[in-house]
C-alpha cells in the first residue's frame, strides 16, 4: 500500500503552508510533513551560525509521530553538493549530524568548532526516502506541528542569543544608525526645508535628496524595531523586515532619479517647465537608464524570492543578486564615462571642481555595494553579510551627504547652474540630442 499523501494537489497545497510559517526567524513554527520531505528529498528548515560549547537545538512537538521524526544538520560548505544529490539517500548521507525527536520536547547540543560555523536544518523520516515503504498500524506518514529554537550561549556562557553569529552587532548598528539620523534631522532640518521652500532651481535636488535619506532612515528604524524584538523571542516582527526592504527599493529609485535629472539637465535651471515624463518619451538616453532602473528593481525582487531569508544585501548567496551588482556596475560606468567626457572639454575650474565632487559622491553611491560585495569575499562566510551591510548603508549615507554639501555650495551649484552651457553628465552629444542650457 503506497502513502496517501503522493498527490501533485496536497503536496502543493502543504507547500504553500509550510510557506507561510516564518521559517527565516529562528524560532521556526510549522508542522513537519513527510509529503514535504518526499517532495524536496528533506524539508528544508532554516540555517543557522552556531559557535561556543552550549550552542543547542530546542524543539516541542504536538506529537513525537507514529514514525521517527529526524532532524539532519549539514555544514555550509556541504550544502551545495548536497542540495544537487540526485537521490535522497545521496542528499541524506552528507549529514554531518542526524538526531532522533524522541520526546515532545528535548533539545541538542550543536557540535563545537573552534570558529563559528554556519549549520542548514532539515527534517526526514522514515517514509522520505521510501515513497513505496508499505503502511503499517504501527508506522504511518508524520504530519507533526513544531516549535523550533536556535540559540547560540550569551556573553555568560548561557544559551540564551537568538541571534546567529551572521547577525550579532547589527541591532546595535541600526540603533547607532537610527540615533544618528534623528540628531542630523533635527540639526539641518530646518536649513533644507527652508531651502526647498524656496522653490530655486535646486529643488528636485533637494527633494530626491530628502526622500532617499528620509527613506533610508525609516529603514533603519523597522529594523531596529524587528531585531530588538528578534533579540527576545528569536522572531521579530517579519512584516517590519518585509517593509524595510520595501523602503531600500525606493530609496535607491529615488536616488537613481535624481542623478538620472541632472544627467540631463532637469534640475539646472530654474526656467524648465517640461514634463520629466515628455522628456523621458523623447530621449534615448533617459530611456536606457530608466529601462535599466527597472532591471535593478526585478533584480531585486529576484533575488529576494530565490533566498529563503529575507535580507538587504545578499549577493553573494545568488545568482539575480550577482545580476545586481553587475548591474550598479554598468550604471557606474555609464555616469562615469559621460561625466568624463564632459569634463575633458571643460576649461573652468570651478565646473571642473563641481565635477570632480559630484563624481565622487555618484562613485561612492553606486560602486559601494559591488565592492564590498567582493571584498566580502576575504572574510568567512558568517561575517560577510554583516560586512556588505553595515558597509553599504553607511557609505550610501555617505554620499548623500557629500551631495547636500555640494549642492548647498553656492561657490560650486549656484555658479555652476547659473553660468554653465554644457550641463553635468549631459547625455546628448553621446546619443544626438538638443542641446539645451
């Protein structure tokens, strides 16, 4: 007799529910089903960076199950061949550690390595590998709910640090970084609201400006708020972090608007009243960076879909993220090449002082996440997404900094703006168009 739950339609369907548990927390909630297991040769759990001597695996069951619940850890640099294994006793055998839930509740003692080593979790029985296996009274096919705790010993020794060591430091960072945004906002404020109010020729500048920062400090604040609560009970608020990821979206649109405006020239005088949209339609060049803005955005979307966790920055665990930082690249280069050209003709001084720092702020903006993508890549896999993160936002913070100084300079933007016939990064002598001043 051949287990019932073999079904295209069920599988599908425990899918989707297995799905919706917040399985990227590391305290998993979710029930073990052997249609799962079938379905993927084990059911993936989670993934977690353990280290020290008490580092443990907590679980309560509803129900131990007629037929043995396991759970099989595979160390990260294992995970790849495994995760390819054409058979699902291949996949089983590279465990490094399988334990038997014997008990409702119980726990397991993580093996200790000298350095912190990154763990995968998954769940088989005894029908996983078997789909033929006939059922028995006494054995039968385990749909077993779960709650699963993943701790690593405190500063005392204690096993009480939901956080893996992917993770420690990064609430303090965004408490750091949320702080630091809300003493600047106070402090200059009130100086570019005054300045935007004023409706000069730098007011898209400034708007852009304000809406990226603004957005980047609302990120930091939700993930301040989800990974203090994170640090509590090991789940946070997965909503919170959904949104946060939302917020970086928009900040990077916003800022890729805002030098795609002054590439041609939207934001330098005061007396254009055309439509951005009019122009857009018109002109080749604001439609290549627009068609690769688009790109960067499914990118992104891609990426986050293909990672089973929730992350800001994570390229270096995909393919769609590897396409990303290829793509801030190409970007780069574009601006790059085009800010070149523009200041090889330039005799002025100061023009060419305005473009050296506007470059400069352009560089930073975009190469920041490539480049610390790759220099990652020195340092141990638990390490490089706190790394590429705090690196990241802070170097984007950065820049637009050295934008509001440049841009509130009236030695470097005002004289620029007011006297200038070519216009920074202008893109038509490279694709044909009208000049404009």
């Amino acid at each position: 007799m051949l287990i019932r739950t073999d079904s295209t339609w069920q599988i599908l369907s425990l899918a989707i529910l297995s799905s919706m548990s917040p399985s990227f927390a590391k305290t998993i909630q979710g029930t073990f089903t052997t249609a799962l297991a079938q379905a993927s040769f084990g059911q993936y759990l989670t993934s977690f960076c353990f280290h020290g001597e008490t580092a443990e695996i907590r679980y309560i069951l509803n129900t131990t199950g007629q037929t043995p619940p396991k759970i099989y850890l595979f160390l990260h640099e294992d995970w790849p061949e495994a995760a390819e294994a054409k058979t699902c006793e291949d996949k089983l055998e590279r465990a490094r550690v399988v334990f038997e839930l014997v008990n409702v509740t119980g726990k397991y003692v993580v093996s200790h390595f000298k350095y912190p080593r990154i763990w995968h979790v998954l769940y088989a029985d005894g029908y996983t590998c078997s789909p033929g296996r006939p059922v028995t009274p006494v054995e039968q096919p385990n749909y077993i709910q779960y709650d699963l705790q993943l701790v690593n010993p405190d500063s005392l020794g204690n096993p009480t640090e939901h956080f893996s060591d992917e993770e420690t430091g990064l609430l303090r960072f965004y408490q750091l970084l949320t702080v630091a945004y809300f003493v600047l906002s106070c402090i200059f404020g009130p100086q570019i609201w005054q300045a935007m109010s004023k409706h000069g020729p730098m007011q898209l500048v400034l708007q852009l400006l304000t809406a990226s920062m603004g957005l980047q400090a609302v990120l930091a604040f939700f993930m301040m708020v989800h990974l203090h609560r994170y640090a509590r009970d090991g789940m946070g608020y997965p909503s919170y972090e959904l949104m946060a990821e939302f917020f970086d979206v928009l900040s990077q649109f916003a800022m890729l608007y805002m030098l795609l405006s002054l590439s041609l020239g939207w934001t330098l005088g005061s007396s254009h009243k055309s439509s951005h949209l009019d122009i857009i339609r018109k002109k080749p060049a604001a439609k290549v960076v627009g068609v690769l803005a688009v790109i960067q955005g499914f990118l992104f979307l891609w990426e986050q879909y293909q990672d089973r966790e929730h992350r800001l920055y994570h390229a270096h665990r995909s393919h769609a993220g590897a396409a990303l930082v290829v793509l801030r690249i190409l970007l780069a280069s574009l601006f790059a090449w085009n800010l070149y050209t523009t200041v090889a003709k330039q005799r002025s001084a100061l023009k060419k002082d305005f473009y050296s720092s506007f470059t400069k702020s352009c560089m930073l903006w975009f190469l920041c996440y490539p480049v610390f993508v790759i220099f990652s890549w020195i340092f141990s896999e638990y390490l490089r997404y706190k790394l590429v993160t705090m690196g990241v936002v802070l170097c984007q913070s950065a820049a637009v900094i050295m934008l509001y100084r440049l841009f509130f300079s009236r030695s470097l933007y005002w004289e620029v703006s007011a006297l200038s016939s070519t216009l920074p990064l202008r893109l038509d002598k490279s694709f044909s168009l009208k000049s404009y001043s």
